[in-house]
C-alpha cells in the first residue's frame, strides 16, 4: 500500500466516515470498506506477490499473505510454515512470534475456529442474496 498517497487522499478520514454512515453486511468490512472508498485508484499486482498458503506454490511466489486463519505463529504443521519460521529467524520478530505461538493455547483455537465457522456461514448467506450488489444502509 502506498501510504503516502493514502494519506494525501485522506483515506483514514473517509475510512471512519465511512464506517460511521453506514452499516453494511460485509464479509471483509475493512477490504469492502477500501474498495469502495478507492474506486479507481486501486492498481492489482500480479498475483504472486499475494499468494495464500498451499501445499504446492507457483516457483514465481513472491509472497506468501498468512490471512485470516492458520497463521504459523498460531497453529503448528500449516502450509508454508517452514518457509515462514526461515524469513522470521531473519528478523527482531521471531521470539515474539514463537512467544504468541506458545500462547496460543486450546481456547484461543476453539475461538478462532468458531470466528472461522461464523465468517464462512456469514459468507454463504451472502453469496445466496438475490441482488448482485449489497447496497449500503445508512445507519
């Protein structure tokens, strides 16, 4: 992201009105939220510097995105991992990040897991709304 020119576009301001006029179903409210606000003025990347986590990567990965769920620096044995734990020795993170994994106990995964059951049943219902656009309600 190009913060220097978000921040000319007043981005964080029009995030917050945004968010305050409105309220809107989403799945993704802050993704959702910057694509409508930047309409426009988005450039896509190539994709391979925004690749999730698989089991086999294209040999033109350039980044690998840990989003959402399955973070290596809360589950163990996910995809990528390794490469992961190799790039993060090289940096001022890396205890942290093994601090948070250890301190991601039974609990936490059982919330995350019921964050992920909510989000994907959320998603589902959305993708069966009759209308091709959600429209914003103002609040």
């Amino acid at each position: 992201m190009d913060m220097k020119a978000l921040r000319k576009l007043g981005y964080l301001s029009a995030l917050v009105d945004t968010i305050n006029k409105y309220d809107a179903d989403l799945v993704a409210p802050d993704q959702d939220y910057m694509n409508v606000i930047l309409r426009g003025k988005i450039k896509h990347m190539d994709p391979n510097w925004n690749m999730e986590p698989a089991k086999k990567l294209s040999e033109d990965v350039k980044l690998i995105h840990f989003n959402l769920f399955n973070k290596p620096w809360h589950y163990e044995n996910v995809p990528q991992e390794k490469l992961f734990w190799n790039a993060a020795r090289g940096t001022g993170f890396y205890g942290e990040l093994k601090r948070q994994l250890a301190a991601f106990d039974e609990e936490k995964r059982k919330e995350d897991h019921a964050k992920i059951d909510a989000l994907l049943q959320k998603a589902s219902r959305l993708a069966k709304v009759k209308k091709p656009i959600i429209e914003f309600v103002e609040k």
